[in-house]
C-alpha cells in the first residue's frame, strides 16, 4: 500500500486498523476455497461480507464469526455455482478488493435508472396490469425483482423513459407514475396498505425487497397455503451469564440463506457477536450470538417470538412454489406486458419474477402457480408457450421448495429448541481454530 506524503503516522495507523484484512486460501480445504475477513467491528459489517459473496452467486457451505472486543474475524467456506473451489483470478481478485473495501457504498449498477418500489396485497393478474400501466406511460423496464410471501407482493423495478432512454426526472411524470400504479395495487381491498414509491437513490436490491417487506409486516401474515412442514425451524433462547440471545435456525439449504438471515438481524438492529454455519445433506444449521446494538439481549416472550417470525419470514421469500419458465428473446416495447397477460389469461399467477435486460435482450424467469397457488397443469404452461413461442419460453426445475425440518432427537445436540447450548469459550476456541490462530479447540 502506498502513502501519500501529507499523511502523517496517526492518519496511517487509522487506516491500517479500519481497512479489513482479507486472505484467500485453496491449500487448506479439500472443497471448498476459505475467505478469511478481519476488519474492526461495526454494526453491518458481517452483512457487507455476506452480501459480496453473494452478489457473486457462490455457495457459503461453512461460516464461523467470532468478535474479540472491537475486532472482527469471519471464516467463509465458499464453492463456485457447479461446488467447485474458485480458480478464477479475475474473481478471487475482485473479492479481495470488495472485502477491503466494506466501508465504501458501491454501486448496483443502476444509477441511470428510476427505481419504483411497489407493496400491496397480492392477487392474479397484479402484475400484468402493473407493466401494462408502466407500458402505456412509455416506461421502459430494464431490470426488476418481484417477491411474494403470505399474500403480500413486494417489488423493485428500475425504468427509464422510452424515447430518451434516460432516467425519468419530470415530477409530473413521476406523479402520474405513482397514482396509477397505486390505484392497480389498491384494487377493491387495499385502500390503506398499497404504497408505491419513486427513487433515484443506490440501494441493494435483494436487501430493500427485505426491508420493504418487513416494513409491510409480512410476517405476521400466515398464508393458508404454506404448511407447517414447510416452515424453517428457528428458536431463540437467552443466556443470561453472558448476556446473549442465542438464535438457531435449521432448514432446507439453498444459495443466499446466510445472506436473508444476516440481512433481517442487521435490519432489526441486532449485532451478531459469534456465529456458525455448516451445512450437511441439504440441511443447513445456524447458531447466532446476538446483542442489541445497545449491547442487551432480547428481554421479552414477544420480542422472541418476534425474531422467530421475522427470520422465518426472511427465508421463505425466496421459496415461492411453482413452475419456472425462463423467458429469453429480443427486447420490444409492451414485451413484459404481453407476456404476463398471456399468464393472465391463461390462468397462471406470477409468485416470484426476476427481469433483466442486455444490451437488447430480455432474460426474464417467473415462479408460476394457478390462481389458487397449486402446481399448473402441463396442458396450461404448453398453451402459454405456444403463444409466447416454444423457442422463447422455456420450463426450468421448480424452485426450491421447503421441506419438513429434520426432527430426529440427534439433532438436538445442534442447539435447536431446548438444545444444549454450547458454551462460548467452545465456540470462540473453534473460530480462532479455524483461524488458524490456534492448533486445537478440543
């Protein structure tokens, strides 16, 4: 690292102790590549470390956080999309440098874009007259992410100006935005809690559908048709000797899990002091050490129970049942307009969609269900795609689906409901273990 001469010893000192130290090693796990991140302690510095792996689509299989005082050291066991360790350089090296640079607010790419966020009760067909109001005030959708969860819909979609191709700044313009697509969101029974908003502002997509959804109380809705089996097991129990809520979490693994939990912990401005994650056979197990950002644990039943349906909440997001069809094909005007009123028309509700374009490419995929939100018949996603075009819409795997946690008496050990604890001096030894600071934590 190189100093500018007008610095003097305490400017460097500050900086050396501020930027993270950030290690990539291939050599010491057979599986896995090790991302080791030591940096000073911050509220919202784990979720900066989570969010770039994930931003990367990589796998995090283990992960062991551990703060000592004001310092920081995280673990991550991270494989490529395939379970492959990282080989490619361009990769390693952007990590390293998004590591070092936690402090900063980086882009999301979207700066020349509008971005309109949308929440409201969902219903089919919402969002075929959603992108027709869009198409027909001449927006532009460039990119959007649509999530649904106990029949609420939150959304995210950047737009620019048809003609200009630029971001739409006229206020008159983003007002006439704004009212119609809350009258589309109210409907007939949604006159209080349909919001729409208009912002030019860089923000992380995945974690503002998180934060819109919280914000709408999405948790305390319970949809009739998610079952019990279907819900990730999650407890909270206190450790008054030390002074933490001790928060595990047992489900189904899939990609960006340590990321939606970290996301809503971060959010409900709880600090996590020590964490595991390992994950076995499809399961994934997390243990969280948490404190307010005041430094006192959870004190009531109806906090605890809150935290248990805001991480439930938070994991379920991403499991919206249903058929996958992935759309590619040239971009037009009207295109996603027609294409979720073919979905319409033909009986299908949209429960997740993810919209991008390139250069003049649209590769959108829609989580698809009947208007009951049971699986679709065969006969209906042919109809659709003979209509879309059968080289255009393709049907993918379904999305991943929450099966029931496991329950055998074994796993008790783990830490879930009234599980043996396990003691912090343990923990602590098994980070510094995995450090590498220590030869044994036995």
């Amino acid at each position: 690292m190189e100093w500018s001469a007008c610095l003097d010893e305490y400017e460097k000192l500050v900086i050396r102790m501020t930027t993270p130290r950030v290690v990539i090693d291939n050599a010491v796990c057979d599986t896995a590549t090790l991302v080791k991140v030591d940096s000073a302690r911050k509220h919202g510095i784990l979720l900066e470390a989570v969010q770039v792996l994930t931003d990367l689509n990589l796998s995090i299989k283990k992960a062991y956080i551990s703060s000592d005082g004001r310092w920081f050291m995280d673990v991550f066991h991270v494989t490529d999309q395939n379970g492959n360790k990282l080989t490619d350089e361009s990769v390693i090296s952007y990590i390293e440098q998004s590591l070092c640079t936690c402090n900063s607010v980086r882009s999301n790419g979207f700066e020349d874009l509008t971005a309109l966020e949308l929440t409201g009760t969902d219903r089919p067909g919402l969002l075929s007259e959603v992108f027709a109001v869009l198409a027909d005030l001449e927006c532009n959708v460039v990119e959007s992410k649509v999530w649904t969860h106990n029949g609420r819909i939150a959304s995210l979609i950047y737009v620019k100006d048809c003609d200009s191709g630029s971001p739409i700044e006229d206020s008159q313009k983003i007002n006439r935005i704004e009212g119609r697509l809350r009258n589309v969101l109210k409907g007939d029974n949604d006159i209080r809690s349909a919001k729409t908003a208009v912002s030019m502002a860089v923000t992380h997509t995945e974690r503002r559908l998180h934060q819109m959804m919280f914000a709408d109380r999405d948790y305390e809705r319970k949809s009739t048709l998610v079952s019990s089996e279907t819900t990730p097991t999650v407890s909270v129990q206190n450790w008054a000797e030390r002074g933490y809520s001790i928060v595990n979490v047992l489900c189904k693994d899939r990609p960006k899990l340590l990321f939606d939990v970290v996301c809503t912990l971060t959010d409900m401005d709880y600090v996590v002091f020590h964490a595991t994650l390992d994950t076995a056979s499809n399961e994934a197990y997390q243990e969280f050490y948490i404190r307010h950002t005041d430094g006192t644990p959870i004190s009531s039943e109806a906090e605890r129970q809150r935290v248990i349906q805001c991480l439930q909440a938070s994991i379920e997001r991403r499991a919206s049942e249903g058929v996958k069809l992935e759309l590619y094909t040239m971009d037009r005007r009207g295109l996603l307009s027609d294409v979720t009123r073919t979905f319409r028309e033909n009986g299908l509700n949209v429960t997740r969609a993810e919209i991008s374009t390139t250069s003049d490419t649209a590769m959108n995929v829609f989580c698809v269900t009947d208007a009951a939100g049971n699986p679709v018949e065969p006969k209906t996603i042919e109809a659709v795609r003979e209509k879309i075009g059968y080289s255009n819409l393709k049907v993918k795997e379904p999305p991943l689906i929450y099966h029931k946690a496991v329950k055998d008496e074994n796993t008790t050990m783990r830490g879930t409901g009234g599980a043996v604890l396990l003691s912090l001096g343990s923990l602590v030894r098994k980070n510094l273990y995995n450090l590498g600071l220590i030869r044994s934590y036995s």
